[in-house]
C-alpha cells in the first residue's frame, strides 16, 4: 500500500494602507493595495507551504523564515515555498492541493485562471483545484481588511 500524508495549511494578513503589490499563488494581482506581512504577503503560498510542512512534518514556516529575521523581509514568497520544496524532493512527491482563497474585496474571480496557472507552474503538478469564496459580508477574519487562505494536500512518501 502507498503512503499518502495530508497537510492542511492556513494564513491570513490584512490590508496594507501604504500602496503595495498584491500576490497570491506567485501571481501579481492588479490592486492598489497588497497585504501587510514580514514577506510579500502572499497569503495562498504561505497556506501552500504550511501545508506540505505539514504533511511532511516539517513544522511550519516560521521555523524556517521566523517575522524577527531581517532576511524575511518583503521577501518573495516562491523562495519559500521553493526552500521548502527543495526539503521534501528526495523524500515526498506532490499529489494534489486544494485551495480556498476567502476575499471580501478584491473580487478574485477574474484573476482565477492567472493563479492557478502560476500555481501550475511552480508546483509542476496539474492536480491543484482552487475556489473563491466571500465572507458574505460577515465579521469573520476581519470583514474587509483582510485575506485568508486555507489549503490541504495530498503527498505520497517515496519509497526507497
């Protein structure tokens, strides 16, 4: 029998109020205002990565790239995802991800495609499903000010 693991990551930043790009899967997004984080804010390769260190049982993030470091800062978010990557290849194989990106405003809809394909393109699979969801307007995760992702994963062990 195989051994599959499963990972499921999550992140949230808000809003910057000083004009900032916005990125999410690796994809620049045209909006004035991007996300407040020690790196580039990209809230879905944040929730991508926590989820592989989970399901390879890594930790998380922060034991990698802790906010305190000033080598973090406004660092591009596919380095991490691309360290932690690099962790896992001689011992786990990507499977598949599924993505939920919760976004009041920007409305994401049309930028789908863009980020999936972004998604494809760093993670070499095709096997990643991705939703966009409101909050509906509810108070939750801060309303408007803010962005969150939830992701889960799929990754078989290798055999050696």
């Amino acid at each position: 029998m195989e051994n599959y693991r499963v990972g499921l990551g999550f992140d949230v930043h808000r809003f910057s109020k000083i004009k900032k790009k916005l990125v999410l899967g690796g994809a620049i997004i045209s909006q004035d205002y991007g996300l407040e984080a020690v790196s580039d804010g990209d809230v879905v390769l944040h929730a991508v990565t926590d989820a592989l260190c989970g399901a390879c049982g890594l930790g998380d993030i922060g034991d990698y790239f802790p906010p305190e470091n000033k080598e973090s800062k406004d660092l591009d978010s596919k380095k991490i995802t691309t360290f932690i990557l690099k962790k896992i290849e001689n011992n786990f194989c990507l499977v598949n991800m599924d993505i939920i990106i919760v976004s009041e405003q920007p409305r994401l809809i049309s930028y789908k495609n863009k980020i999936l394909n972004s998604l494809q393109a760093i993670f070499s699979i095709l096997s990643i499903n991705l939703k966009i969801k409101s909050k509906e307007g509810m108070d939750i995760l801060g309303n408007k000010d803010s962005m969150s992702c939830l992701v889960n994963v799929l990754v078989k062990y290798k055999k050696s």
